[in-house]
C-alpha cells in the first residue's frame, strides 16, 4: 500500500521531466524544473483536473521514492529521469 503525499515536498513536479502538455506548459517541462502548477506551499493546482498530465496522476507517493524527505525524493527522481532517459 502507498503513502500519503508528505507535505511541502513537491519533488514529483520538479525532478522528473514530462513530455505531455500542462496548462500553463504546451510542451511539458524538462526534468529539474519546477512545474508552473506546482504552488509556493508545493501542491499541485490542478490536482484532480482532468487536464493534469496522466503521468502525474499515476505516479503516487512510495516509500522507496520518498524515503525520509524532500532532498531524498529529489535524489530518487533524479536518478530514476537519468536511468530511464532515451538516448
């Protein structure tokens, strides 16, 4: 079973990269920058708008992702855009 989202967090909508259009983002957003939805108190604001990308909607909070805080969920999601990164 998954977690809850940790508050103030927000690494899954700065680390990864997402090629699918954001409001706000036609063309998605590179990995490492912050997306345009993500808020200064780090919640989406578009959480369950049909037009957030299907990759966040699935992507949820796991232990191994989010491991004791904000800097190791960024490390985690850094790694992972790098490993599975085409080339």
């Amino acid at each position: 079973m998954g977690m809850a989202c940790r508050v103030g967090c927000g690494a899954c909508c700065i680390a990864p990269s997402i090629s699918s259009p954001i409001p706000g983002m036609p063309d998605g957003k590179p990995a490492g920058v912050r997306c345009i939805q993500l808020t200064d108190d780090h919640r989406c604001a578009i959480f369950g708008d049909p037009r957030r990308p299907q990759v966040c909607v699935r992507l949820r909070p796991e232990p191994v992702m989010c491991g004791t805080g904000r800097e190791h969920a960024l490390r985690w999601l850094s790694e992972l855009e790098k490993a599975t990164r085409a080339t």
